[in-house]
C-alpha cells in the first residue's frame, strides 16, 4: 500500500476512538491533565513519554479499567454509544473484554500464571459465550498461532515459559475475539533486545494483515518508530507535541521532543 | 416476699430452639433466597448445641421451619442411623414437639448432609442441605467481596475456564461432590457437596430446597420447578457417577446411588446409599405392606 492511499484514508475516515480532555489525579499527583486523542481505524498511534508521565494511566482509561475525573470516550461501533466512561460497571466490562485487547508490560498483570496458556486466551472466548470445548481449543490455538506462539506448548502454564513467550500469549489473549482496537503497554520492555525484535515483527505482522489498530506506549522511541504511523509525545500528563511519525522524528518542535530524539539518535 | 412471688409461672414462649427474633431473621433470609433463586444471603448464624461444621448452617433452617406438625426425617450421606443423624433428630423432636420418621414419603422436612433421597420429593416436602462451603468461586477467587461482585456481575469466565483447565489437564471433568450449577440461569451455586448423582433431581424438582452454611453465615434456594443446570460445554455431556448397574448386596436394588465397601479379597460389595428405601425393599421382600414412591431415576437412569 502507498503512501498516496494512506493519507487520504487519513483524513476521510472518522476517528475510531475519541478520548477528550480526560484527567486524572491520584491525591497529590496530576497523572493526566486534560488528554485528548483521535485513532483512525486502521493506524497505529504511538505513545512515548519518560517514566512516569501518565502512559499507563491514559491506557488504562482507554481500556475502561479505571475512571478518571473528568472526560470523555467514544468509540466508533455500532452497539457502543456515548461516553463509556459513563457506563455501568457490568457494560464496561463487557466491553472491556469483547471490543478492547490489551497487552501489559508485566505478563503477571494479564495473565493467570498457572492456568493453561490456552486457558487464558480461552477465558476471553468463555466469556464472550463460547460453550463449545472444540471451538474453545481451535480458536485459542489459532490466537496463538497467529502470534506465532509455538502450540506444541499451548497447555504449558506461563509461569513455565520465557518473557517472549509471555508475551505471545498476552497478544493471543487480547486478539482472540478480533478487538476494535489492541492496546499495547511497554508489550517488548525487559524482554531481551533479539526477543523483542521478534516480538515487534509478529506485531507489524498483525498489523499488516488485519489491519488491527493499536496504541502502543513505549518509553523506547525505536520501538515506536518501528510500529507507528502517529505519535503523541506526553510530559508530566501533558501531551506536548503530537503528529506523524516520520513528522515528529525528523522535525521535533517541542524543545523536550527534540532532547528525546537527540538522544536517541 | 420470694422471687417467685414475682415473677409468672415460666411457659414456653417459643419452641425449635431458637428465639423468635432469631427465627424472625432466617424467615426473612429464606424468603429472600427463593425471592432470587441460587443467591446467597448473609444471616446471622446462632449457636446451636452442635459445633460449627456439622451442620449448624441446616440445623438452624430446619429449627425455625419447624412446628409441632411436622414430621422431620434427618439423614447424612443417606442413613438416618448415624450418629450425627440419629442425634439432630432427637434435638429437633425434643425441642419441637414435631414427629420424626426415616421414610422419605412420610417426611414434611427433611434435612441432609451430602445427599438429595432417591423418591421424587412432593411440593408439600422441603428439603434442606447442609454445605461446608457455598462459595463455588472461592476456588478462583479467594477474595470474597471480589467473588461477590462477580456474582452481581454474573462474571462466571473463571468458572468456566475451571472447567476447560480440567479437560486439557485430565481429560474429563473432576468437579465430583458440590458441582458448580447454574441456578434459573442466573447465579452459579454449589449444591453442597451431594454427588453428581444427585445434582439432576434439584433442576424443575417439585420441592423446594433450602441450602444453609452456618459457619460461613450463607442461606441460598432453589424454589419449586426452578431450572438447575450443572457447567457443561455443549460437545462434553454431563456425567453422574456410573453406579446404574451395580446391586445393593443387602436388598438387592439395583439402579440407585451406592456405598462402597471394600472386601479383603480386594473386591468391594456395594450397598444402597439412600438407606431407608433399602430397608423397605428388604420389608416387601419379606412380604411387609411397605409402600415405596416413584424414583427420579429407573432402572440407572434419570426420569425425565
Ligand atoms: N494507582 C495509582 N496510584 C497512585 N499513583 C499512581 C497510580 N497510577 C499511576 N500513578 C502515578 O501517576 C503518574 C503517572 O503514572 P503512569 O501512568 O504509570 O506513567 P508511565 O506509564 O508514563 O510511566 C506517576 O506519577 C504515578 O506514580
Ligand atoms: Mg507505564
């Protein structure tokens, strides 16, 4: 695909998720200020920032895990109207777990370390409503196998598999009911620098072939310049510069994004 | 002057044991619990003269049901002869005034440790269960205000996946006593530890069943002609225990739920759990005019 049909698509589409002035405080601390942001069906939106700038924390927002004080999002799916942040627990949940994958830093976070590591990518499918056993196998091996996760260990328990194997499983979890959108949090930090090389090809793979859109957070500029079409840089729960990839990398105007690149580069 | 002077001639004020306001309470709970099938409802578990965990939970339901017209048959693991039975049947008459008897026809309330009769309980029955533990998510979920919420939510995915853990694991499912059961498609419950045996009888039954932890302070129902499905995948059908063929080596009924007794040979010889309906099939075999009622199930297999 070229660039000459990208960026129409760009501008044409509506945006699949809407998340405005959203902020959240935790007593003293501002964790986000007033954060908005669009993502197009379709594209990967990058999220870079230092450590403690509110990443996680607007993540958890889009995955309706948390609540903040103030805001609002929208998704763009037929049977999901209005604010989802005014949502009842119970709808939130569903929602959560049938339209929104997510895949944590920490596999501890998003797995169940001693249950089948087809178990956990079979629990999102159980609770969607799947009753059928064979079903419940076949589609968790095709989760795994689609994150290239090798099935000859698919009833191995995660505790017993390494990081990039953890991983795979968390992705085959949160692709297994074919989300709107696949959330990504640090998905390749502390895994080693070969693993996470071949954890960011299976998910450029995804990406390529079905077009999934994703939000990925990374402290790591090379991992979102290697997945993202879009980047919002944020400081201190501020956004401070966003814009197109190849855009904010080459041209940073932000004098923080600038220091980011420059040492990076 | 003397104390007695003053005060009335003491008069029983209440009977069953427990105080009025006590019973006030459970009533209010059970109505509650068949308001919202298969739902526990906390109450406040009193001291009975049994300890916790032998059946307090049931002993207090079956005290504040109780009055001197009714005919209380008490059974644990299906004999009215054990200790335990023989000796919370005592307690209940003697504070009750209300008859007792071991057969299941003759019985208005009938309290059970680990068994459900094997004649079809009347509407005008009811049936109370003792459970140890009623909390069918505490096993993926140990925290208790968590599980509840789960059951508001009806966020059963972890029960489920309980299930399918056991059949990558073992092959088949290993839920035995208390399996995990749907309750009027809503909550899941555990039907205390009966057999899988036992768990069909509960779904559409014609009685109403009380089930009642003491120690835990948890009362839940299953009212009349209530749907009770055990956590099946639709390609992996439930199982009871393959007892339909063996023989009762004493009265020689066949098709019921049975005890295990290992012989020295190595062998075992089996004998017929729901003891009383063995004693009366050894009664007519000696030409006594006992009268047995319909069974759920025939022949080994269940009624429909
Ligand atoms: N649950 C929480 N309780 C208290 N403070 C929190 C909580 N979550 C995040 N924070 C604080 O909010 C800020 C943003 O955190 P986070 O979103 O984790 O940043 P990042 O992912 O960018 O490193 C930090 O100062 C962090 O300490
Ligand atoms: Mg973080």
């Amino acid at each position: 695909m070229t660039l000459a049909l990208d960026a129409p698509r760009l501008v044409q589409t509506q945006p699949l998720m809407v998340l405005s002035g959203v902020s959240k405080r935790y007593g003293p601390v501002v964790a986000l200020d007033d954060v908005s942001a669009e993502v197009y069906p379709g594209e990967v939106l990058g999220i870079v920032g230092e450590s403690g700038s509110g990443k996680s924390t607007f993540l958890r927002m889009m995955n309706l895990e948390e609540l903040p004080d103030a805001g609002t999002y929208t998704l763009d799916l037929p049977d999901t109207p209005g604010n989802l942040f005014e949502l009842d627990r119970f709808a939130r949940r569903m929602l959560c777990a049938t339209r929104i994958g997510i895949v944590y830093q920490n596999p501890h976070q998003g797995l169940l370390m001693r249950n089948s590591s087809s178990g956990n990518v079979a629990e999102r499918l159980l609770i969607a409503g799947e009753r059928r056993f064979a079903v419940l196998r076949e589609k968790a091996g095709d989760a795994l196998a689609a994150s290239e996760f090798p099935l000859d260990r698919m009833d191995a328990p995660p505790i017993e598999l390494s990081g990039g194997m953890q991983q795979r499983v968390q992705l085959a979890k949160a692709i297994a009911l074919e989300p709107a959108v696949l959330l990504l949090d640090e998905p390749t930090t502390g895994l080693d620098v070969s693993v996470q090389a071949l954890v960011l090809d299976t998910l450029k793979r995804l990406q390529r072939d079905r077009r999934i859109t994703m939000v990925i957070v990374s402290h790591d500029l090379g991992v979102i310049r290697t997945m993202a079409d879009r980047v919002m840089v944020m400081r201190r729960g501020q956004v401070v510069e966003q814009g197109l990839s190849d855009q904010i990398f080459q041209d940073p105007q932000h004098a923080y994004t600038q220091q980011l690149v420059h040492a990076k580069l | 002057m003397s104390l007695t002077g003053l005060t009335r001639p003491w008069k029983d004020f209440s009977y069953g044991f427990l105080d009025a306001s006590a019973k006030r309470e459970l009533r209010r709970k059970m109505l509650k619990a068949v308001a919202v099938p298969g739902c526990q409802m906390p109450y406040a578990s009193r001291e009975v003269p049994i300890a916790r965990g032998w059946g307090t939970g049931g002993l207090q339901v079956t005290c504040t049901l109780l009055n001197p017209g009714h005919t209380v048959k008490v059974i644990d693991q299906g004999a009215d002869d054990s200790v335990n039975a023989a000796s919370i049947r005592r307690f209940l008459t003697r504070v009750s005034g209300a008859r007792s008897t071991w057969d299941t026809l003759e019985a208005s309330l009938i309290q059970s440790r680990h068994r459900v009769p094997e004649e079809i309980l009347r509407e005008d029955q009811i049936l109370i269960l003792q459970v140890p533990n009623p909390e069918p998510l505490r096993p993926v979920e140990p925290n208790m205000s968590v599980a509840r919420q789960m059951h508001a939510d009806a966020d059963y995915g972890r029960m489920w996946l309980q299930l399918y853990e056991q059949i990558v694991r073992s092959g088949r499912v290993m839920f035995g006593a208390a399996y995990p059961s749907l309750v009027h498609g809503r909550y899941v419950m555990t039907p205390s530890p009966i057999p899988r045996w036992d768990v069909p009888k509960l779904n559409m039954a014609r009685h109403l069943t009380i089930l009642s932890a003491g120690r835990e302070k948890r009362l839940y129902a299953v009212p009349p002609y209530t749907r009770v499905e055990p956590l099946v995948f639709d390609d992996v059908p439930y199982k009871v225990e393959e007892h339909g063929h063996l023989t009762c080596y004493r009265s020689g009924l066949k098709g019921f739920f049975m005890n295990e007794i290992p012989q020295e040979d190595g062998g075992a010889l089996h004998e017929v759990s729901d003891s009383h309906l063995g004693i009366k099939a050894i009664r007519q075999g000696d030409g006594e005019d006992v009268a047995t009622g319909d069974t759920w199930y025939t022949n080994g297999e269940m009624g429909q």
